[in-house]
C-alpha cells in the first residue's frame, strides 16, 4: 500500500518562508511531485523529484531524500497567493504512472 | 500546450439520475487518462485508470457498475455516474498523461467538475 504524509496546516507570513514536509512508504518509487490546489479548482504542478537533491523553481524548491522517504516544499518571499492546499503526490513502481496524494496541507499567508 | 478540459464544470441532478462528465485533452494524446474524487479538505482519490481502447481499471472499492468509464479516442475519456445518490456529490478531476514528448513525466489536471445530487 502507499503512505504518504504531510501536515495539515501550516500558517506563515507575508514574505516569510515555509517547509512543507512530506514522508512517504510506497511499494516501488518512480517520483514524487508537488501540486498547488486552491479551493474549488484542480490541481497545478510545481515540481518533479525522481533523484536525491534539490530541484530549483523560482521561489519553490523541492528536495527528495529517497532513501529516507522524505521531500519537502520550501515556499519562498510568501505572497498572499499562495494561501493554498499543497499536495505531495508519490507514483509507485509500477508502469501504469499512478499518482497516490497526501491529504495535502493547507497553506495560509497572513499579511 | 498540455491543457485539459472538463465539462460541465459543474452540474445539479436529482438522486436516481445519470450524468456524464466529459475530459478531454485539447493539444495533445493521451494515451491514459485518471479520474479522481475529492470531497471537501480531503485529497483526491484516485478511481480509476483510463487506456484508450481497452476497459478502465478500477480502484479498489469503487463500483465499476457505477462509475462507467469510457475510453474512446486518444483525446477524449467519459465518466458516467449511474444512479446517483447524494453521497456521490463530490469534486471529480480528471488528468491525462502523455507517455512521450514534453512532460512525459507529468499528469496534467482537468478543471474539475462539481457534482451535488440532491
């Protein structure tokens, strides 16, 4: 089975930074993606980490660490936009690239 | 390029109605599609695996009765909720993947479409 994790909540100020963790057990890894979700609308894409390290996008960074099991997201200079749900998505093994979400966390920019 | 759309963005039907939601990948081929449910401050939930031209996978749990799938071009996946029940009201996202090219790696997402049975 697939177990992803991630916090709830997190809530942070205007032009400050915040990290969004994220654990994962998969039976078999082949990525791990970050999406932003605002309420009623799908999901966008962030970021894709398949290999260890730092993958660099503007003022959201996304790390993997595979063999902890672990990401994170690190929002940067926070606006007031990016009051958002971020979820953490793992795809297993397999061939058929299925996406298993975390319960996603719910981001809140206070000015 | 790699958009997706939905229709209807939203829709209101009666309980023991049908409805059917249309995705559609507008610039590309997608040669697997995913549908997914999400009810409020949850996250989605995948139900099942669309590949066109062959049956749809379904997702432990879900009624492939229910939730029909169809899958008949490379640009086109329907899902059709049978009989409708209040506790089917939900969020529904589709996405769809392309296998080669640009972005392979990625599922690009749907609108969504907004269900209330009442």
């Amino acid at each position: 089975g697939q177990n992803i994790d991630q916090p709830t909540e997190m809530t942070a100020t205007e032009g400050a930074i915040v990290q969004i963790n994220c654990t994962y057990q998969t039976s078999g890894f082949n990525g791990l993606f970050w999406y932003q979700q605002h309420a009623g609308e799908a999901p966008t894409f962030l970021s894709y980490n398949v290999l260890d390290g730092l993958e660099e996008k503007g003022r959201f960074s996304s790390f993997l660490s595979r063999s902890k099991g672990y990401s994170y997201l690190l929002l940067k200079e926070l606006q007031m936009k990016d009051s958002a749900s971020y979820l953490c998505a793992v795809r297993g093994g397999s061939n058929d690239y299925k996406l298993s979400f975390g319960a996603g966390t719910t981001v809140t920019v206070r000015a | 390029g790699a958009v997706v759309s939905q229709h209807p963005s939203w829709v209101i039907c009666k309980s023991g109605t049908s409805v059917k939601i249309e995705c559609r990948s507008l610039d590309f081929q997608a040669t697997t599609m995913f549908w997914y449910r999400q009810f409020p401050k949850q996250s989605l939930m995948l139900m099942a695996t669309s590949n066109e031209g062959s049956k749809a996978t379904y997702e432990q749990g879900v009624e492939k009765d229910k939730f029909l799938i169809n899958h008949a071009s490379l640009t086109l996946s329907t899902l059709t909720v049978t009989s409708a029940h209040p506790e089917d009201s939900s969020f529904y996202i589709c996405s769809a993947s392309r296998l080669a090219g640009p972005s392979y790696n990625e599922q690009f997402f749907g609108p969504g479409t907004r269900l209330t049975v009442l």
